[in-house]
C-alpha cells in the first residue's frame, strides 16, 4: 500500500501538469460505470457519476496537497469551491499522459478508472489494478470523517508534542507501539513498512507496550518515524510490487530496507522474524530490537 513517501511523490509529480488547468469531461471505465449499477461504490465514493461529473467539470484546479495519505485537488469554478480526495488504496496511483497507451506500466494502463481531461490537452488518470482506492468529490475536507482528529503532518513542529500527547490517552497504554504508530490520530502517514523500518532503527520491538516504553525511548520512536519517512520521500517511495511514480517509475527506498521482507540482519548477522501484530506482517530483529 502506498504509504506517505509513495503518495508524496505522486502528488509531485501530477502538480505541475493540473494546477491551473479546467477540467473539461471526466470519464469512468466500464467498471466503475458497472459497480454504480450495482449499488457498489467502485472507486468514486458516496456520490453517483454524474452529480461527480457536475462537480468537477468546468472548475480548476487550484492547487495539490498531500495530507498522510491523501492527495487532495481543490477545485474552484465561478464562487464554488470543491476538493477531491483520492486514496491510493493497496495499488492505485494517477498519471498525466497524453494518451492512455503512455501509461508505461500495462497493469496501470489496463486497469484504469477514471480520467480527467484537462484544458491542456493532457489526462489526469487514476490507475487501480484491485480497486481499493477511493475517489471523492467533497465541499470541504471537514466533510470526510477520516480527516477528523487526524495528527498533524510528521514533520511539522507541533506533531511530536502532538504524538507524546496521545501516548499518554489510557486507550494506547496497553497496546504494540508498532500498532499505536500505524494509527493516523498518533503520527499522518506511517505505514506498515516504514513503521518496521523505524522500529528498527530505534532498536525497540514491535510488541512493546506503549506505557513499557520510557519518554526517551518513546521519542527516539518518532524521530525514526520522521526520519525514515524523510528517506523515504528522497528515494522516491518502496516500489516492491506495484506502486509507481506519475511517470510510471519506480521508487528506489527498497534498496534501503533493513527488516521489511529481509531475511538476516544487517547489524548482527541474526535472522530477522516476522509475526503478525495488530492485523499486519510485522518483520523485527529480536536480537537488536528489545
């Protein structure tokens, strides 16, 4: 799953292509036309197709943000101001081409749901090979409820204040740090991969309890966060089986990985275990995380 480097890249690089630009038609794939049919909400959420389309043909983008994990367009057309938020969800990823056969990657040009054609000429298409990700169409990000209580962006000022603050709520005490860092209300944007990798790095075990941990083990938990994202994003995101950059690229973060699907560790030479915690693969070293 596109994590928040992967989704960082993807908003670079679709950015320069659709700001300032109208949206002039908006196209869904056979699929998505089919599961609305079906009362299923196939990617374009919680709105039928062409109340989409008319809230969204005809107004500019204004500007792309990323926040955790969700790309964000703000729309404006007239006095009407719009926001659509995307989620990647396990495999999907946009791509600004002039043609869908540029598309590089066949997977993404097959699969693809919904297109954005812009005044530019150019095509703002959302990919998704198992179309778990999810396209809204909404008056204002307070509208969409994971948007509530979400932590502040990892690298802003206030998020460790923030993250030590949650710690200490009664419903974390008991439960993994590595369960508690995935949860977007404590750190925006971790995910499993760079929640192991931080772990790692700060030689603490997935299964700690959060109230186990000492304030200054605590910390060293979110700076590896902060920095292992900050890797992250300068290598471009993990490309280790479907993500991809706007360009159809891959990222190069997994010539980085200590523990995630490696097998021995690259500190003592001992073999590193995977156990499921909280529902995820975790992978850890027993030897250097305590």
């Amino acid at each position: 799953m596109p994590e928040l480097p992967e989704v960082e890249h993807v908003k670079r690089g679709i950015e320069p292509f659709v700001v300032n630009q109208t949206i002039e038609d908006v196209v869904f794939s056979d699929k998505v036309i089919t599961g609305k049919k079906e009362n299923r909400d196939t990617i374009i959420k919680q709105m039928d197709l062409s109340m989409f389309k008319n809230r969204t043909k005809g107004y500019k983008i204004t500007r792309v943000e990323r926040r955790s994990k969700y790309i964000l367009l703000y729309l404006e057309n007239d006095s009407d101001r719009r926001v659509i938020v995307s989620h990647l969800g396990m495999t999907g990823g946009y791509f600004v081409v002039n043609h869908l056969d540029e598309i590089i990657v066949p997977n993404y040009k097959k699969h693809w749901h919904v297109n954005f054609k812009l005044s530019s000429g150019k095509q703002l298409i959302f990919s998704d090979i198992r179309r778990f990700g999810e396209i809204r169409n909404v008056d204002d990000i307070t509208a969409y409820a994971s948007f509530k209580d979400m932590a502040p962006e990892p690298f802003d000022e206030n998020a460790l204040a923030h993250y030590q603050q949650q710690l200490k709520l009664g419903k974390y005490k008991n439960k993994p740090i590595k369960q508690v860092i995935l949860d977007h209300k404590v750190i925006a944007g971790c995910g499993n991969i760079y929640a192991c990798e931080a772990l790692f790095n700060a030689r603490i075990h997935p299964k700690r309890t959060v109230q186990s941990l000492s304030q200054k083990e605590q910390q060293r938990v979110f700076e590896a966060v902060v920095d292992v994202l900050a890797l992250g994003i300068e290598q471009g995101g993990t490309s280790i089986s479907d993500y991809r950059h706007a360009d159809g690229k891959t990222g190069h973060m997994q010539d980085y990985l200590n523990v995630y699907k490696k097998k021995v560790c690259p500190v003592c030479n001992g073999p590193i275990e995977t156990e499921v915690i909280a529902g995820r693969n975790s992978h850890f070293c027993p030897n250097c995380q305590k």
